[in-house]
C-alpha cells in the first residue's frame, strides 16, 4: 500500500491569489462525487480535488468481489480517504455503496449534496480487473465485470445527472482505459466494459451539453494501484517465475508504453480530473483523454 500512499501525498494544490488576495483553490466552492474512494486512484482523486478546495462525497464496495483474483477495499480504507480529505480541511460525506446498487447510490449521492449542498464534478473512477479470453472467462467473470465497470458508471450517471443540472451545470469525468479505445488479448470483458464507457460518455456529451454539464473519459495505462500490483498480475508478465514480484514484472509493465516507464502513478490521473473538473477547461466536453506514456502509439 506505499505506493499508493506516496502517490497521493505528491498531489500538490495550485493555489492562486483571487481579488482580495486570499488563496483560492482551482475547484473552491465545488462539490465532487468520487466512486471507489477508498484506495488507489479514487484516494487520490479526493485528495487532490480537496486540495484544489472541492468538497467530497464519496463511495466504494468496501468488500471483496469473488471474481476479481487481487484484495479489495474495506471500510477501514474509506475511513482513512476520509482522514485524508479532512486534513485538507475540507468537508466529506462518506458511506459504503455497490455501483452495482442503483438505488444505493442514490441514497448516498442525495445524503451528500443534502449536507454539503450541490454537485459539481463526479469522477466515475470505480472498477475491477480480472484476466480471460473469451475462450477461459466464465459467465460471472464476464458479468461482475460489465455489471462494475460498465454498469457502475451508468448507475453513477443516473444517480448525479440531476444534481449537475440543478447547480446549473458541472463536469461528469469517467475512467476508462487504454483498452476503452484499443484492443487487448486476455482481457476480453474488460475491453468490452472500458469501450462501453467510452460509448456511454460520448452520448451523455450529446445529451448534456444543453446543460451544461461536461462529459469527458480519461484513459489510463498501468497505473501504480493494488490493481496492478498484486501476484496474479505479475505472474501474467513473469510466469517462468515461481513467485515474481513488482521488480521482476516491471519490464513486462514498461513494454506496454513508449515512454521508458512501467505505470504511472494515481495522481497523474487525478491532475488530469482537476483540470477537466476546473473553470480552465470550461469548454472542453467529449474528449478521450489518454494519460498513458504512450501506450495508444502501439
């Protein structure tokens, strides 16, 4: 878990002097709805959204999906994002929710902006990785993922949409992937599922702009979270290993980008939320993000 916990603390606010020379955060007054808050780049993204002076409700599963080979969140993981966003001396409203639970969502979505009094941003970041070709992958591996990744960031839509409407607009950002706009061997439903959201936020684009609200995906390559490091994904780079580890499998994560690096880390990702969620991008709405060290170049 250091990495993660290194990764966050390297997010630093670019604050700037406003008109009576008080220090105004890039997203001060705003309120941000983040989905898989409890570790990894969810962490960060509320991190680093509270530094840049936003406001945080925020959700996640806090419990084990038996499909996915790699430890999950618990509660005391959101107990400590909650920690974290405190002490940048910002307020959040958090609580345990299943993307997959339309109507949790719900709850915890109208529970937040009731007590912190809008919504501005949702940062749809909650997903799984599990590995098969369509020849291996069983039915439910198949359908945690479409159900997580795909139908997580439609419930998450369902759940916010009206809110940014009502705060007279606002940014609706999702995390996709790399494989949200190219192909990948032996991760066939979670290709699916990325391409999906991708599909997803491209008619939302269409469908929200009268409002308003901006709709943009960002694309990720490896990033440096417990859903990359873990054994079963090292074993994928190094099987003539017996026990690899982050060291042994760090060439294999490298050979997916053109840039000389294995991953990039959380905040990278969430650097790229703050600007597409910031008053600097206020015209930017139906853009596929990649932050990815090249890896869409192969």
């Amino acid at each position: 878990m250091l990495w993660c916990q290194q990764a966050v603390r390297r997010g630093t606010a670019s604050r700037r002097t406003g008109d009576e020379g008080v220090d105004v955060g890039r997203l001060d007054g705003k309120v941000a709805f983040v989905t898989g808050a409890a570790r990894g780049q969810g962490r960060s993204h509320a991190v680093r959204m509270a530094q840049e002076g936003a406001d945080i409700i925020a959700v996640d599963i806090c419990d084990q999906v038996g499909t996915v080979p790699y430890g999950m969140s618990g509660e005391a993981d959101l107990a400590e994002t909650a920690k974290l966003v405190e002490a940048e001396d910002r307020r959040i409203v958090h609580r345990t929710a299943d993307v997959r639970d339309a109507a949790a969502l719900v709850a915890a979505v109208d529970a937040g902006v009731a007590e912190l009094g809008r919504l501005d941003i949702v940062a749809a970041n909650a997903g799984i990785c599990s590995f098969g070709g369509v020849r291996d992958l069983t039915a439910e591996q198949w359908q945690d993922m479409i159900d997580i990744n795909l139908t997580g960031v439609f419930n998450t839509a369902k759940a916010t949409v009206e809110h940014l409407i009502a705060a007279g607009g606002g940014a609706f950002i999702a995390t996709s992937s790399v494989y949200g706009l190219k192909g990948n061997g032996g991760v066939a439903h979670y290709t699916a599922a990325k391409h999906g959201v991708t599909g997803l936020l491209r008619a939302m684009t269409h469908e929200l702009a009268p409002f308003h609200v901006r709709v943009n995906s960002i694309h990720p390559t490896s990033v440096n979270t417990d859903m990359i490091q873990n054994d079963p994904m090292y074993r994928l780079f190094r099987p003539d290993l017996e026990s690899p580890d982050a060291e042994d499998a760090k060439d294999g994560f490298a050979s997916l980008n053109i840039l000389p690096i294995p991953w990039i880390e959380p905040v990278d990702i969430s650097n790229a939320i703050v600007f597409l969620a910031s008053d600097e991008a206020r015209y930017v709405t139906g853009v596929s993000l990649p932050v990815d060290a090249g890896c869409m170049q192969l």
